[in-house]
C-alpha cells in the first residue's frame, strides 16, 4: 500500500508505456444505494464534525466502508468536535484526527494512494438562451 511519496495522477490524466497489471478500483461518486442505516450525529457534536461525518455518507468511498470503518468514523466525528470545542486544541489530537480521517480514505489523495478513483460527474454546461435561440431558427429555416 502506497502511503508515502507524492500523490499519484488520476489514472485518465497518466500517460505509461509500462501499464500496471492492476489498475484502480473505481466507484461512482455519490452515496451508494445500499448505504446502511447509520446513527445520527450526536447532538453535543461541533457542527463541522456532525458536517464531516454526514458528508461520509454522501460520498462515493462510502460503497466500500464496512460496519467498522463507520464506528471508526463516529470515533473521527467525535474526536474532531472534542479538538474544534477545546479552548486550545492539542496538535497531537490533530495529528491523530489526521491519521484516522486518511485510514477512512476521506481526502481524494488518501483515495489515490492506494489506487481507488471516484468517477467525477460530467460537468453539463448550460447553453445561454440565445445560442439556443439562433440553433432553432437555423434549424427551421434548414441552415
């Protein structure tokens, strides 16, 4: 498992003669449709920490998360909202925040050093009203 080192290239922006015999594993960015029923955040949690921890669920990396990855995510949630309560946070607390978020895989980076992708949604671009206006009219007139 490749954790140290420079952050590899999505496998569509890498150019290689010498291709792996194993690519990455890729997934559909989003929830997946078989997600769990999971326990709500706790209420005395920070806003952001309940935040991170519902965003886990929308997610694409959440389609490989078993019932312990979600407690280690509770155990995260919780230990991010002790460190963003706490008058002056200890950085060794955040050291260990940052230990277990990249273990949840939780950064795009995190994600590509052991090799799964999320598949990015196509980017639709909306045409302004009056390219699709002068469209129809060629399109009438058989231009």
């Amino acid at each position: 498992m490749g954790t140290r080192g420079p952050i590899p290239e999505r496998s569509d922006a890498r150019r290689r003669r010498n291709k792996p015999e194993s690519g990455s594993a890729i997934a559909p960015s989003g929830p997946p449709p078989d997600l769990p029923d999971l326990p709500e955040p706790d209420a005395l949690w920070h806003p952001i920490a309940a935040d991170w921890y519902l965003s886990l669920q929308e997610s694409g990396q959440a389609c490989f998360y078993q019932p312990s990855d979600w407690a280690t995510a509770r155990y995260a949630a919780e230990l991010m909202s002790r460190v963003l309560l706490a008058e002056r946070p200890n950085g060794q607390l955040v050291a260990a925040l940052n230990s277990v978020m990249a273990t949840l895989l939780a950064t795009e980076g995190d994600r590509r050093r052991v090799r799964i992708e999320l598949e990015r949604r196509p980017v639709v671009q909306q045409a302004p009203a009056a390219v699709t206006a002068l469209a129809d009219y060629r399109a009438t007139l058989g231009g």
